[in-house]
C-alpha cells in the first residue's frame, strides 16, 4: 500500500487540475487589481516548486521546460514577461505527467534523507523526502487558494 503522503498528493493534484479547466480562458492571464500575479503563474509556480522540492531536492532529475524558472520562480511577476508563455493545456499536462512522477520515483523512498537540510523562505527545515513531499501539500494548497480568490475575483 501506498505512503498516505502519496493519496495526499493525488487528491490535492486532482483538485488543482479539475478546478483550472473550468476557468474560462480568458481569466487564465488577467492580474487583478492590487495583486502581482495571475492564475496561469500560480499554476507554473506550483509545478516549479515541486520540480524543486519533490525531486531536486532528493537528487532526483527535474523536468522544467527552458523558460519556466524566469516565469514562474518566485520573485516572477507577469507584468515582466517578454517571452512566450505555456498554454492552460500544457501546464495541465505537465501538472499531471508531475503527478505521476512523484510516486513512480519516491515510493521507494519516502523515509529517505535529502542530501543537504534545506531551509524554506519561511524558516522550516527540510531534511527528509516525506518532509519535501509534505511542504509541496501546504504549498499547493496555498496556491490553489490564490487560484480560486483570482477567479472570483474576475467573474
């Protein structure tokens, strides 16, 4: 049986990507009023910071298409871009193939220690894969959240 870790993950996934197909098209790049970013870089940044933290961190090859860390990184603003940007369809894509690539390669190694203790912006300290995996839950679902407060605030 799978690490509960991994249920979590799929269930938040599943969620994320049933909620970004329904925003209509037109929504996916608008940056409201008063905030920094749109729908389309809060769903890159979730799919770079678990590149990062599901498999950079435990030393594991990540899959970031050329463009994506000066999009979607934190500190990237969509008022900055000048190079073109990924469609809704492929960030689902990409958020999906993700999905499964978190469990084929980690399932094995859920209890694994990271190779070097990382320290989030906000002060945690990361030092085992189950830890990365558990910070990519919290951060997900912050951004969901964004994601679902941008929507409403654009219909």
């Amino acid at each position: 049986m799978s690490h509960y870790l991994f249920q979590q993950l799929k269930f938040v996934r599943k969620n994320t990507i049933d909620y970004v197909r329904g925003v209509h098209e037109k929504q996916w790049a608008v940056v409201p009023a008063g905030l920094n970013n749109n729908i389309m870089w809060n769903v890159g940044h979730i799919y770079m910071v678990t590149e990062k933290f599901a498999f950079q961190l435990a030393g594991e090859k990540m899959n970031v298409p050329e463009n994506f860390p000066e999009l979607f990184n934190s500190g990237t603003f969509p008022k900055e871009w000048s190079i073109d940007t990924p469609t809704k369809e492929e960030l689902i894509t990409l958020l999906t193939e993700q999905s499964v690539k978190v469990e084929s390669l980690l399932v094995e190694r859920i209890e694994d220690p990271i190779k070097e203790m990382y320290n989030t912006s906000t002060g945690l300290q990361i030092s085992h894969v189950a830890e990365c995996l558990s910070f990519c839950l919290y951060h997900e679902g912050m951004h969901f959240g964004l994601i679902k407060g941008i929507n409403q605030l654009l219909k």
